[in-house]
C-alpha cells in the first residue's frame, strides 16, 4: 500500500508531505505555504555583471538577488554528446539594465541567492519540456534499448521544431497516445506563459507549485494507492494539480492519519542523528556546510563469524539503512561514508554494489563512487526539496 500523506503542523505554519509504504515513510518533506520558488520562471533584470566571474546577479523581485553564469546563458547542449560550446565573455551577452527570461534551478541557501538559467524546462507526468533546446534525452533509469528507441521516435514525432525534451522514467510502457497528450499540454502551458504580459520587470510569469505539485507529478505513477489529507481545505488544491497533469487517484480526509500505525514516532526519529541498526551496530549523520558525514560504527554488534566477515555484515546491513535515510532525509550533495575497514577488496565491491542496488529507488539521481585510499565512500545526490 503506497500513500502520500499530506498536512500541515499545528503550531507552525509549515507543512509537510510522507510517502509511506506498508506503513513506512520512504520520503518526508517540510516546506512553508507557498515559499519555494525553485523551477518558477521570472522576466528578471540583469543588476550587474562581473566579466572576471563569468557571471552576473539578477533581479527576479525576492528578496536576494539570483546568480547566474555564462554557462547558464550561451545555447544549451546534449551532455551525452561530445559537442562544445563556444564561450564568449558575458558581457558580450548581457548588461544591466536587460531583461532577461529566467527559470530558478537552485533556491536561496544561506547568504547565497538563487541560481538561475535561461535553460528553461516545464515538467510533466512523462517529460521535461524544453522550449529553447533542440535535443531529446531519455532518464538512464530506463535500460532497455529498443524501448528507449520507441519512446525517442515517439517525442521527437510530437515536439515542436526547435524545442526538446527529457523524456522520465515513468514514461516507459505508455502507449504513444498518452505520451502525444502529455507533451501537447506541456506545449499549451509554454504558449500560456509566452503570451503572459509584462508591463514591466522584474515579473514571476510561470508558478512551478513548488514541492507539493513536483511530489504529486512525480509519485502518481509510482503505483500510488490514494493521497491523504489531513486538511480538507487542501482538497481543491490536490484536485486542481491532478486534473493539470491528467491524473486520477482516490483522495480521503482523516485529521488523525499520524496516530494511526508509527508514523508519528517514525517522524520524531528524525531529529535524531544516530541510528541504531537491527544487528545492534549504528550509523551517525552529521551536516556541516560543505558535505555530509556518515559514521558506520560496530556498537553492540560482535558477530560470530571471522572479524572481516563481521565488518562485512555489519557494513551491508549499514549500507542498505544509510540509502533509505538519504532518501527520507533528502540528503544533498557530497556525502562522505566512513565505513568499517575491509581488506578485501571483493567486500568493499560488495558494499558499493548494494549501495547502488538501494540507490534505485531514490527519485533522484545517487552518484556513487569507489572507496577513496583512506577508505571512504563518497556519493553524490540532487536534493528534492530545498527548502527544509
């Protein structure tokens, strides 16, 4: 049984989203009413421009003004392809005072303002429109070839001259019709924002919905079972998301769904960053500004076999709980894990393997490379949500 439990806490005005399996959250969200603006597309003003940098600062209308670098400017570019793009300094490009049409690809964190592109891109059930590329790519969570070929031949078929497309992993399976229905209403939303006056600028022209519309258009393929309100008052907002994306999945209302199972105690382990393990071993999460630190430690857990059998077993039990934790906690960027020394290099395989087994069922992309000469485990991962 898959829900996607959604409400707001009582003494704040924050609200959050679960996705829950068989009673277990997979996935948690936190996000203020209408506070992010990551994927919204502004007319913004170009405030002032750094040659040196190769970049600029961007007025969008927030309250910090937007970085954006020429790379994020210059024609976009097939990245499974070796083409490259010839830079040109920025100000040939640009100058203050421009308007220039933004989508936000990063939120503010901290000091730093948002991150910007002209690289624009509208998301739906099936792919990610491109209006000023001229490429299709497909999701590399899709292997078989002949599929990919058909759901290539299937875009490109309805795509408009010019434009182009990611096609996403949910796509794979669906008849033509449903893909050629899907693209023609991400079409239909570019028209709608191309024809949206702007008397003057800075202007938002295009809402992404933020966190709540990118969970729905992302899990309503996923085998969802229903969405749970804790507020009724969020039902015509859900209802207006499914009926954009040309989705149906049974909605109920129950203001007491966290005292039902241990989904509360589940949300309350959260603010913890230790985790202990089945086997009696633990692992520790600490944040720091440029990465995030895992600890595997053996604890409690002596085994009864050989000490690197033992390391092994408690390494894959800790392995398999530290992928579900960066899912549920939507860990980002570097991430450093420091497991239990093995000698054998056939074990620390065994490890990075079941690292990327567990990665699978991550929405969002895990890179995750070899074990480092002192031992260490580094992975990369795109956030979901970046207001926390």
């Amino acid at each position: 049984m898959k829900e996607l439990i959604i409400g707001q806490n009582k003494d704040t005005d924050k609200k959050y989203i679960l996705f829950v399996e068989n009673n277990e959250i997979l996935e948690k969200y936190d996000y203020f009413l209408d506070n992010s603006i990551e994927g919204n597309i502004y007319v913004g003003r170009v405030q002032n421009v750094l040659p040196g940098l190769q970049s600029a600062f961007i007025n969008i209308g927030e309250k910090k003004n937007a970085f954006i670098h020429v790379k994020d400017i210059l024609q976009k570019v097939d990245i499974t392809k070796e083409v490259q793009i010839e830079t040109k300094p920025i100000n040939q490009l640009i100058k203050p005072g421009d308007p220039i049409i933004v989508e936000v690809k990063k939120e503010a964190v901290d000091k730093k303002g948002p991150r910007l592109s002209t690289h624009l891109s509208l998301t739906s059930r099936f792919i990610v429109f491109m209006p000023n590329a001229n490429f299709i790519t497909i999701s590399q969570k899709i292997e078989n070839e002949t599929e990919k070929e058909r759901l290539k031949n299937i875009v490109k078929k309805y795509l408009p001259k010019g434009t182009g497309a990611i096609i996403r992993t949910t796509a794979e399976g669906c008849l033509e019709e449903t893909i050629k229905k899907d693209i023609q209403k991400s079409i239909e939303r570019w028209k709608k924002i191309q024809l949206k006056k702007v008397e003057k600028y800075p202007q938002k022209i295009y809402d992404k919905g933020g966190i709540l519309r990118k969970t729905l258009v992302d899990l309503v393929d996923n085998k969802l079972d229903k969405i749970v309100l804790q507020d009724k008052n969020d039902l015509e907002k859900i209802e207006t998301i499914l009926d954009e994306i040309g989705a149906t999945t049974k909605i109920e209302i129950d203001n007491q769904i966290l005292e039902k199972h241990t989904l509360k105690k589940q949300i309350e382990s959260l603010n913890s960053n230790k985790i202990w393990l089945k086997s009696g071993a633990f692992i520790t999460i600490d944040k720091t500004e440029a990465l995030v630190a895992i600890d595997v430690n053996s604890g409690k857990y002596i085994g009864n076999k050989d000490v690197e059998e033992t390391i092994l077993s408690v390494n894959l039990e800790a392995a398999k709980e530290i992928s579900k934790q960066i899912r549920l906690r939507d860990i980002s960027g570097i991430i450093i894990i420091d497991f239990i020394d093995m000698k054998k290099d056939e074990n620390k395989q065994a490890v990075i393997n079941e690292i990327k087994e567990n990665s699978k069922k991550d929405r969002s992309r895990v890179q995750v490379e070899e074990f480092t000469k002192l031992n260490l485990m580094e992975i990369t991962r795109k956030h979901i949500n970046s207001k926390k």
